[in-house]
C-alpha cells in the first residue's frame, strides 16, 4: 500500500482557518467585549478564556482545532480577585484566583512580577497564569499580598518580598542603590 506525498496534517492548510480580527477585546478591568458589547455570560467568558493563546509577538489569539482569530487584551487577560495563602516565611505558599475561576500557585513556572507604569511609575503585580497569559493582581489582592512581605536579603542586597513554593519574590527594594 503506498502513502500519497503529503499524509494528513502534513498540508499546511489543514491547520485553523484563520479568520483576522474577531472584534472581541478585554478590557483592563477584565470585561470581555464582542463588537463592544458585553460578553455577559461567565460560561462564554470561561470557553473564551479556555481557547486563549500569546504568540511570541505579544499578539493574543484565539484558537480551536478548525479556527483562530486575534482579539485585542489592554493589559492583561485575567485578574487575580482572590489570594491564598499556605504557612508562612520561607515555606509559604501563595494562590490566587482568577476572575475566570482558575487557582494558580506561585512557584517558578508561575512567576510573580511586577512592572512600572509607564505613566506613573507605579507598581503594577502580575502572576504568570500559563503559557505567556497573565493575570494582573487587582489592587486589593496586591495590597494583602504586601501585607504577607518581609525583609530578605538576596545577593547582598536588602529586599522587600515574599516566599512561595520555596521561590523569593522581590516586591521592591528597601534602600535606594547607591
């Protein structure tokens, strides 16, 4: 029995139709919007949300088995609306909640980071969720969050941070590098 050249899903167009722009967009505050109306439903939100992907270019898409299409994301996709916490110091460990219900635990795959707003110089916290998708921490969780640092120091050097998953996570510096 021989094998025609091209097997299926050697064809490059067996891949998702690609359809451009889907007019969704997710707003800062986490709102999803289809054609600038609210996606009202948590069920749709949650199956969006479920098909989300970042290409390496930043872009965020949209993706099933036959389909993909670029939506617009503000800031980030998610938010974190809810913090856990584990024991305490060293061997703390700390989850957040998303506003798609989804429980992520900061560890080394799943960093905590923050950011300067560019506008403000203000700290901006975000967890990595998975691949590249990004949960900002809502201002409440931060604050909680820095309620939880303590005083480390890391290569010398004095930090602000917190424990988890036996990763240090650096919050902000103490004294003004000189």
């Amino acid at each position: 029995m021989s094998q025609s050249p091209t097997s299926a899903g050697d064809d490059p167009h067996d891949g998702p139709e690609d359809h451009g722009d889907l007019g969704i967009r997710i707003a800062r505050d986490g709102r999803w919007y289809f054609d600038g109306s609210p996606i009202d439903r948590p069920e749709m939100v949650c199956l969006f949300a479920s098909m989300l992907t970042r290409r390496p270019d930043g872009s965020f898409w949209l993706v099933t088995e036959d389909e993909m299409g670029r939506i617009e994301v503000e800031d980030a996709p998610f938010l974190a609306v809810e913090m856990f916490t584990c024991g305490g110091g060293r061997d703390m460990v700390l989850s957040f909640r998303t506003n798609i219900d989804a429980i992520v635990t900061v560890d080394a795959e799943h960093r905590l980071r923050l950011i300067a707003d560019t506008a403000t110089g203000e700290a901006i916290p975000y967890v990595e969720v998975r691949d590249g998708l990004e949960a900002r921490l809502t201002r409440a969780v931060y604050y909680e969050l820095v309620n939880h640092g303590f005083e480390e120091t890391v290569g010398g050097e004095e930090l602000y941070g917190l424990w988890s998953s036996g990763t240090f996570f650096p919050l902000g510096r103490l004294a003004d590098p000189t």
